[in-house]
C-alpha cells in the first residue's frame, strides 16, 4: 500500500510561486506515474500534471503549461509541483495522486489560493 502527504500550500498573490510536495511511503516500487488534479469548488477536479515512474516523461493540462513544472526527488520518493505565474483561476485544492497497478490512491489535498 502506498501513502501520501501533501504540503505547500498557502495563499499567493497573482503572478507569485509555490511549490507543492507529495512525500510517498510504502510501496513506492509499485508507482507507475505520479499526478497532480486540482478541483476548484463547484468543479470538477481535473488533472493537471503527471510523470511517470520509470521514464519521467511529463505531460501537463493546456491551462498550466509553460507556468507550472512537476519533477521527482527518488532519493527522498517525493514529487514537486513548482508553480509559477499564479493566476486567481488556479485557485483549488490540490491533490497527489498515485497510479498503481492496482489502485489509485489519493493524498489529503493541500489549499492554494490566488488573490491579492
């Protein structure tokens, strides 16, 4: 079973930067990729960024391309959402994910909010 903790969170004005972490423990050999969603309140949540476990190909949603980074520290089995260029519209909680191939599991969420 694999658990994760998110951190980072907190409130930015619009054009700031913050850096997300999700710390993953136990079975960390069996990650196939790891995600960020977001969900807004009154949305839906969606995906915002991932990379995979072996290869670190990344892919990102059209909204935060070129603003925001997601990397991986093995060392620490921590992945970072770096987001740059905050606009009022990335204001969400959000949330690690953990693909396996057998389940997905979900972290608590962390708030970030946009607003001058």
């Amino acid at each position: 079973q694999v658990q994760l903790v998110e951190s980072g969170g907190g409130l930015v004005q619009p054009g700031g930067s913050l850096k997300l972490s999700c710390a993953a423990s136990g079975s960390v050999s069996s990650i196939l990729a790891m995600r960020w969603y977001r969900q807004a309140q009154g949305e839906q949540r969606e995906l915002v960024a991932s990379i995979a476990a072996r290869t670190s190909t990344t892919s990102y949603a059209n909204s935060v391309k070129g603003r925001f980074t997601i990397s991986r520290e093995n060392a620490k089995n921590t992945v970072y959402l770096q987001m740059n260029s905050l606009k009022p519209e990335d204001t969400a909680v959000y949330y690690c994910n953990a693909l396996t191939l057998t389940a997905t599991i979900w972290g608590q969420g962390t708030q970030v909010t946009v607003s001058s």
